[in-house]
C-alpha cells in the first residue's frame, strides 16, 4: 500500500503541489495541519493521548482531533476526515474555524515547517461516544479548562505544543 500524499504549500500557504510527509519532513517543505477541539456541553475539552506508535511525539495528550491536509484537500475536508477518522464518528457536524498559527522548528530530526489551521466541534454528551482509532489514539480524555492550563503549564513533557497555544489562544482563564 503506497502511502497518501500530503498537500505541500509555499511560505504564505499557497498549494504548489505534493509530496510524502518523509519528504516534506526531510526536505523541511511547507505543509498543513488541521486540529479539532471537541468541546461538550459543559465546556469540557476531550484530548486525545497519542498512541505509541505514532511517529512524532508518541504518547503525548493533544487536541481532540488532528493530521495532515492531503493532496487536493481543503482545510475543513481534512478537519472532518481526521474528527471521523480518529475519533470513530460518522459526521462532525458543525466546525466552527478558531484561528491559524506557523510552525517553524525541528522535532526528532524532522523539518516541520507547518500552516497549522484550528477548529471546534461542540458535541452534545448523549449523541457523543468516542470510538477510537486504536492505531492513532490511545486513549481520550475530558479536561476543565483549569485542567486544560495545568497540563500546559506544568507538564509540558506530556503533552504537543497543541496543548499550551489553544489553552492561551482559545481558552484564557
């Protein structure tokens, strides 16, 4: 099975073409994320726990939903797939876009050059059961927004850089 391409962008999020996510990593090429922040009706935030097979940052909490954009795929296309996908939904519903942020840095000798786009999904409690995508995920969570800054703040090691920016970003104490 050959492995999908991702869309590859220029440095002000442009599509110029595609690529493997080893050769965007290798060769340091611009490239989107989309990140789900499921939100319930108490306004509690379900994190994922990253499984440990998982390339980059095994085993670390992060938002709800998130992966790479694929070729010829829309930023709110992405979104959805990966909500369905990860989190073993049929539909996501309604996304409401919070906001972008780039991502320029190194991790695990990977280039991540990065457009990193943020959505919210509200879910009601009855209609929402999480159903894992056990290669992916290993585990989700509820947290209060209090517990959301606590794991940014002071467990850094645990969680990605998600954690912390859509604490401050989208939800301030």
């Amino acid at each position: 099975m050959s492995e999908s391409l991702i869309l590859i962008v220029d440095e002000h999020d442009n599509p110029i073409g595609a690529a493997s996510k080893e050769e965007a990593w290798r060769e340091g090429l611009w490239h989107r994320i989309v990140h789900v922040v499921v939100e319930d009706e108490q306004g509690r935030i379900l994190l994922q726990k990253r499984s440990k097979r998982m390339e980059l940052q095994p085993g670390r909490w992060t938002d709800s939903a998130s992966g790479h954009v694929d070729a010829a795929e829309a930023y709110e296309t992405a979104a959805r797939r990966e909500y369905c996908e990860e989190l073993g939904q049929t539909e996501c519903g309604e996304l409401t876009e919070l906001g972008m942020r780039t991502q320029q840095s190194e991790s695990e000798g990977r280039k991540l050059n990065r457009f990193h786009k943020y959505y919210r999904a509200r879910v009601r409690n009855e209609d929402f059961v999480p159903n894992i995508q056990e290669t992916e995920v290993d585990k989700v969570m509820w947290v209060t927004v209090r517990k959301l800054h606590d794991l940014a703040d002071n467990n850094r090691d645990e969680v990605t850089a998600s954690v912390p920016f859509i604490a401050e970003k989208y939800y301030p104490l």
